[in-house]
C-alpha cells in the first residue's frame, strides 16, 4: 500500500470514528430489566448508575475508558492527521501516537461488560440484559480508531512537503 | 558470541520513524535512542535468555485453557441460577443479531489472546532450544501484530464491573474461572515483557 493510500484510509477512518461517536454515545448500549422494569442504558447512564450507588472508583474507570480515552484518541489522531506533512512538532506527535496506541484499547472494557452482561439474557422476565444498537456504534468506534493508528505508519510523521 | 556488535551492521533503522542511527556497543543497562524521534532503538535491559518468556507463554497458555472452560461466576435471581463462561457471552450477542460486535470479543477475548501466546511459546521455545523451526521469522512478526489485541487485562477489569452492576440486580458468585483470567492476563503481560525483540533476532541470526 502506498503512503497516500495509507494516509487516506486513515483520514477516512478517523472521520468515521467522529460519526459514529455521536450514535455510539446518544444511543443505548443495552436494556436491563430488574424485576420487571425495563431500563435501557446508555454509556453514560451505566456510569452514572455505578456513580449513585456508590462506586465511584468503578464509575471513573469506566467514564475514562469508555468516553474520554474515544474522544481523545479521535481528537489527536485528527490532529496528527492535520499536521501531515508539516515539519512542525514531529516529535511531539510521535509520542502522542505512541500514547494513544497503548491507551487505545482500553476502550474495549464497554464492549466486554455488554457481552458478559448479555450472557445473563435468559433468566426469564424477572432479570435480563438485552444488547441494543449502541452497541453496533461503539464498537464502530473503536475499531475505526484503531485502524486509522493501524493504518498511520509511524514513519509518515516525519515525511514533509506534500503527500 | 559475547558480543553480538562485532557481527551487526554500523547503521540501525529506527523502528519507529526510520531514521538511519549509528549502532555501538553498549554497555550494561545502557540503551541507544533515536537521534530524530528520541525512540528506543537498542537496549541492554539485562535479559540475556528467552526462557523466562517460554515459561510464562507456556503458564498462559495453560490459564488460557482454564479461563475458557471454568464459569467465571454465577448469577442467581428468585431461584434461577446460571453459570457464565467467555464464550456464553459471545454466543448470545451473536443470537441477539449483533454478529460483528460478537466477532470483536470473540477475537480481542478469546483468538488474539491464545495465539500471542501461542506465538511467543513458539519463537522463544525455537531460540530456547536452538531449533530451526520453520516460519520462525514470520510467527516473530505475528507476535508484534498481535499485542495491542492481547485485551484479557481489559476483560479482567469489565469482568469487575460486570459483577457490580449484577450486584445490583441478584446474587453474584466468583468462580474459579475468575481467578484463571486474572492469572492470564499477568501471564501474558509478564510473555510480551520477557519477549525481548533484540534478543530474539539475535538468536535467530545465530541458527540461520
């Protein structure tokens, strides 16, 4: 694969990764039903839910790695995109890529708890969790994000003039 | 072979920008950082023998076996008890329609985790035993693809948060397949950290 077709999967994949963050975190990821009460959750909602009951340590785990670490990994991957082929703050950016890698995956701690929560589906009407379409999305995010950093060859922060 | 320089090229490629940098002898614990990026090109961390990471792989692959087979933890509401594995997981987001998010675990919980594993067992078993074991080589690059993939650490900690929220909704029982995952993930992590790059293309270079 060529540099600029490297460059512009990676483009594509971090404005991908900004569309679907709106659904991803608007929509909800799952339906628990207690006792009857049906209640759908989304991201924020689960964090919120873990913060009234007390869990806050838990709470803050998840709120950092399911919605800040999404939108600042889309954030300076858009950053490092923009500045392709600028001399300027070479180094900074490669150490800001090499950051956003192995945080990145964190991300996945949502994706998880829906598949191990999903999994205690079938316990009738009393109790049950349903995965919904935010899901779809969020995991949409991530991947897109982990493909533009995939496809954003470290090298090419040092290439300079145009693409 | 005390001293793999004597043999090496003068000029290293920087792994991470490319950048041509001179290579030398280092002394101990000392390590050689890009002039551009400021990128570690070559280190002395004081690892001289692969068999710490050959036992760790071989721990976690065996983990890994046990993780998958042993219920992490049962949850009881009114009576109606159920048992839950890895894998029931993936299942039922698969029969719920939400196929490709299914794949995504299966792959980040379950694939990636097994075949790192497997992978660092087979290059470092190759150089432990000094075999000229084919692919050798390529399995080597297949560890690096693979290690931001390597995500049972991530699912330790939703395993966590699971746990709480079910709290909340019945009775929740840690099972022994909880403890297995959270063996895991410090093996694995333990595997990629023993696995010394440098170390492992300089064994390779002696059995070609």
């Amino acid at each position: 694969m060529t540099d600029s077709a490297r460059l512009q999967w990676a483009q594509a994949m971090v404005v991908t990764g900004i569309v679907l963050y709106i659904p991803a975190n608007v929509l909800p990821v799952m339906t628990m039903t207690v006792v009857g009460t049906v209640e759908p959750l989304t991201v924020l909602g689960g964090v919120e839910e873990l913060y009234h009951d007390g869990r806050w340590p838990l709470a803050a785990v998840v709120f950092l790695a399911s919605i800040v670490v999404p939108f600042l990994k889309l954030v300076s991957l858009s950053w490092i995109l923009f500045m392709h082929g600028k001399p300027q703050w070479q180094r900074q950016r490669g150490s800001l890529r090499r950051i956003v890698h192995s945080i990145g995956s964190w991300s996945m701690v949502d994706v998880f708890l829906l598949a191990i929560l999903a999994a205690v589906g079938q316990l009738g009407a009393l109790a049950g969790v349903k995965a919904e379409p935010g899901g779809f999305f969020f995991a949409g995010v991530l991947v897109c994000s982990l493909l533009a950093a995939e496809f954003y060859n470290p090298r090419m922060i040092w290439q300079t003039g145009p693409a | 072979m005390n001293n793999p320089s004597d043999m090496a090229p003068a000029w290293l490629s920087c792994p991470e920008c490319e950048a041509p940098v001179r290579d030398r002898p280092l002394p101990k614990k000392a390590e050689l950082r890009c002039t551009r990026c400021g990128m570690r090109v070559k280190a002395d961390r004081g690892i001289h023998s692969l068999q710490p990471a050959w036992a760790f792989a071989t721990a976690g692959l065996f983990m890994a076996l046990l993780a998958n087979v042993e219920p992490i933890m049962t949850f009881d509401v009114a009576g109606d008890t159920q048992s839950n594995h890895i894998v029931s997981g993936v299942i039922e987001l698969a029969k719920q329609g939400y196929g490709p998010v299914a794949a995504l675990v299966c792959f980040a919980g379950v694939v990636a985790p097994v075949l790192h594993l497997a992978a660092i067992w087979y290059v470092s078993s190759a150089c432990c035993l000094r075999r000229r074991w084919p692919g050798v080589r390529r399995v080597s690059a297949v560890v690096e693809m693979l290690e931001p993939w390597n995500l049972v650490p991530v699912y330790a900690i939703a395993t966590v948060v699971a746990v709480v929220k079910l709290d909340m909704m019945g009775t929740v029982d840690w099972k022994a397949g909880a403890l297995w995952i959270l063996v895991l993930s410090l093996c694995s992590l333990c595997a990629a950290q023993a696995f010394d790059r440098e170390l492992v293309e300089e064994r390779l270079e002696v059995l070609k």
